[in-house]
C-alpha cells in the first residue's frame, strides 16, 4: 500500500478527499508543518496539496522516499522548483481540474464589470432604484465584442469556447502559438501582444507566474489598451503591476477590472483598489468550487496511483519536463 499524505487546507473538503481515496493509497491527512504532517514525510512516496514556500532543500532530505509532488492547484508559483529537482522530485499541476471553475469565473467578471453588477446590486439593497444619475450610467453588452486572452492553456481555451458561445470575437497571445488549422477549430485568431491590447474590448489574463510574466501588464500596456477596454485577472496578482492598475483605473486610462487575484492576499484594507468604483473584486475563488473539490482529488489520487505503479505521473510543471 502506498503512503501518501494530504496536506489540510481551509480550502480543502477534507471529507470529499477520504471518500474519494483510493484502498491502495495509505493517507496521513494533515496541515503542512504539523507535528502529524512532519512524522509522516520520512515514509511518504507522494504529497499532494499546494505550493509552500518552506519546500527547500531540507525539506526534501526529510523526505526520502518522496517520488511525486502533487499540486491541487494549477499555479505552482510558490514552489521551489530548483530544489524539488535536485532532489529529482517531480511536480505536477493538477491537469485542469479547476479550468471549468476559473473559465466560468472570468466570464462572470466579464459580465459583472460590463453591466456593473455590484453597482446595481449596491443601489436597489440601499434603496436607491437605478442610482441617482441613471441618465449618465453605461451598461454593455459582451455580444460582439472583441476579447483578447493572453495565455491560451486549458483555462484560457475553456475561456475562448465560453465566450464563443456569448458571440464574441476571439483573439488571442500566447508564447506557444496554436497551428492555423487549430485556431480555426476552437474559433480563436492569434494576435501580437501589444496588437491585441490595442484592438481588444477585454483582455483576460491566464498565465503562470514565471519571471517573465511578472508584471507584464504594467503603465505602458495599460495605456495601450482602449479607454472603454476592460482588464480580468483570474490568473495571478504579480502578472499585473497594481499600482499601475490602481492609476489606470483611477484615470480613466481602461474602464473598468475584474479581480480575483492580487499583489498581497489577501489585500491590505487601506489598498487603494479597493474603494475603486469600476472595479468587482473577488477573494481569489475563481477555482475553489464545490465540483472542483471532487476533480481536483480525483486527478491528484490518479496521479499517486500511477507514480505506485511506477509509471511517469502527468501534468509535470513545465520546468520539471525535461
């Protein structure tokens, strides 16, 4: 029987992970760094759970007999990625399991920012039918709109085939170009970087936390989008210079954002993008559905499964492929 652990998180369901568990898989279920948690590594052969920064050398001696780590999550960014190859560890996403999640979510800030949701929402709770100014509010259909992603992985793709079914035109960047012949089957068309900030109504954010996307949408990307344009960053914080969103948004430089993710989580109550009025805001739960819970166990208990058997997990992080 294979010894596993499950690291405990308050974004797990524990429950569903025992139900889902396969017999041929031992699991200690703790939180990272307990004294459970510690007791349990020197047996381990996988660990499945998030990324943690205290995953260093030190703690791969810790763990012998450590052949998989297994990520719940599909960004890895807090993971030490050189340590977990010296001690020729492999690491793994976790295959999508949380891509319908997050698609769903960037449509519905899509929509959210478009019609100003939480605006409405705000003024018929507080009583005030329609605002005070309704002559003056602007409300915008996404039907016919051009959204532009950067980022065309599995999350990105899901985005491009929901929003294909709302009627919008498709364009997108990504460092790893889709044939013709593919782009044409998923209704996509692929654009330069700065073309597509330039022609785009939304931009949508699906890209990993690397050095080279950090802040790669800052003051000089900002203002060469559109004035009307809307930005959603269901990805990670980093990848957009706040600040610079902060100014943006507060000039008039883009119309308007949609936020599950940001610099510092969670934000610090006097961060000026909170009190933005063109701006909806959510608490980094693009993924964390309750179906997720179920997929994400279910692709993290396969992988264990396969690496017992001596086969080659899925879904190594990129970095680790080689």
């Amino acid at each position: 029987m294979g010894k596993i652990i499950v690291a405990d998180n308050p974004l797990n369901e524990m429950t569903i992970a025992r139900d889902l568990l396969p017999p041929s898989l031992d699991a200690v279920m703790a939180k990272h760094g307990s004294p459970e948690f510690d007791a349990a590594l020197a047996d381990a052969e996988c660990l499945v759970g998030f990324g943690d920064g205290t995953m260093d050398d030190a703690f791969y001696k810790r763990a012998p007999k450590l052949k998989l780590v297994q990520l719940l999550s599909a960004g890895y960014d807090r993971i030490d990625i050189e340590a977990a190859r010296r001690a020729g560890v492999p690491v793994c996403n976790n295959g999508g399991a949380n891509s319908t999640a997050v698609a769903e979510h960037a449509i519905l800030l899509m929509l959210a920012v478009s019609r100003r949701l939480t605006w409405q929402h705000a003024n018929v709770s507080g009583g005030r039918w329609r605002g005070n100014n309704s002559s003056e509010v602007k409300l915008f259909e996404v039907y016919g709109k051009t959204l532009g992603i950067v980022g065309l992985g599995t999350i990105g793709r899901k985005v491009a085939r929901l929003a294909r079914a709302f009627g919008m035109n498709v364009q997108y960047y990504d460092v790893n170009r889709l044939s013709e012949e593919h782009a044409e089957q998923i209704g996509v068309r692929f654009a330069l970087l700065e073309e597509l900030l330039k022609s785009s109504d939304i931009v949508s954010l699906h890209v990993p936390l690397l050095a080279s996307t950090k802040h790669m949408i800052g003051t000089e990307q900002l203002k060469a989008m559109k004035p009307s344009a809307f930005l959603i960053n269901t990805c990670r914080g980093p990848v957009v210079d706040e600040p610079a969103l902060t100014e943006a948004l507060g000039n008039g430089t883009i119309a308007g954002a949609g936020l599950d993710v940001f610099d510092q989580e969670p934000p610090q109550p006097n961060n000026p993008i909170l009190t933005l009025p063109n701006v909806v805001l959510t608490a980094h739960f693009a993924g964390p559905t309750w179906d997720t819970q179920f997929s994400r166990f279910r692709n993290a208990f396969d992988n264990c499964q396969r690496v017992m058997r001596g086969e080659k997990p899925l879904w190594i992080i990129p970095e680790l492929q080689d």
